[in-house]
C-alpha cells in the first residue's frame, strides 16, 4: 500500500480541522511509520503537507494556522523557518516569552536601561545573569 494510501486511512475529514486518528507523539502530532513497520518514523502533518504540495525545502517546518497539532488538512498548514515556528508558537500563547517573570516591555526596557546589571537585576526581579543574557541578545532575541 503507498504512503499516500495508508496516510488517507487515518485522516477524519471533517468542516473544519482534518484530525489524525492513529498513533500520536506525547505533543500531540501525528506520527505514521514511512514504511509500515519499517524505517523511520514521520510526522503526519509533513506527509500531508508533501502529498499536497510536494517536498518540503531545505530545514523548513510545517506550521499550523489552525493550532490544533493532530491536524492534517493541507490548507491549515503553511511553511516557515524555525524562527517563524517559534514566533508562531508565542504568538499562540503556547510557551512563555523566555524568562516567565518578565515580559516583552520590561526586557525592551532592560536593554535600554543604564546601570550595574545587578542594580537592573535587583529592579526587576531577576538574577544578573539573566541580564547580560538579555543585553548581549543570547535570550529574547525575538523581542
């Protein structure tokens, strides 16, 4: 049986999201073997993503517009760089923008703020560390 084939039998097609019914990682993305049993294991929505619109470039990931990750359906699904799957994610409220405790504004107001970074750090509530790594751009660099 093709790939395409055995990929049909597990989709439930429906109005709105298309869902994966078989096997799912502990995310909560689909998961089918490339071939049966054998060889390696692939994401579903990149199947489907490449059965619809054909291989996928270079490193790039296949998002979801729709944010539900057992989705499948092709025109949910839309190409970008590991930085626009990470922005995508934040912009989704699914992972805390770098340190909880701080938010966008306070890291902008971080990087333009004059002092010891241990005075920056006292003021806001963090360790200096956290602040050389927000001045020097190693973390919240998104921002």
């Amino acid at each position: 049986m093709s790939l395409a084939s055995r990929f049909w039998t597990k989709v439930r097609i429906g109005e709105g999201c298309w869902e994966w019914t078989a096997g799912k990682y502990a995310n909560g993305y689909g998961k089918m073997g490339s071939d049966g049993d054998r060889g390696p294991t692939l994401r579903a929505h990149r199947v489907s993503w490449e059965l619809a619109n054909g291989p996928i470039p270079g490193d790039l990931c296949v998002l979801h517009r729709c944010d539900n990750r057992a989705c499948v359906r092709p025109d949910h699904l839309f190409l970008g760089d590991r930085g626009d799957n990470f922005r995508d994610c934040l912009n989704k409220k699914r992972r805390p923008l770098g340190n909880p405790k701080l938010t966008a504004e306070q890291v902008r107001a971080i990087r333009a703020a004059c002092g010891t970074q241990q005075a920056i750090a006292d003021q806001f509530g963090v360790s200096r560390p956290t602040i050389s790594l927000i001045k020097s751009g190693k973390t919240w660099s998104y921002v």
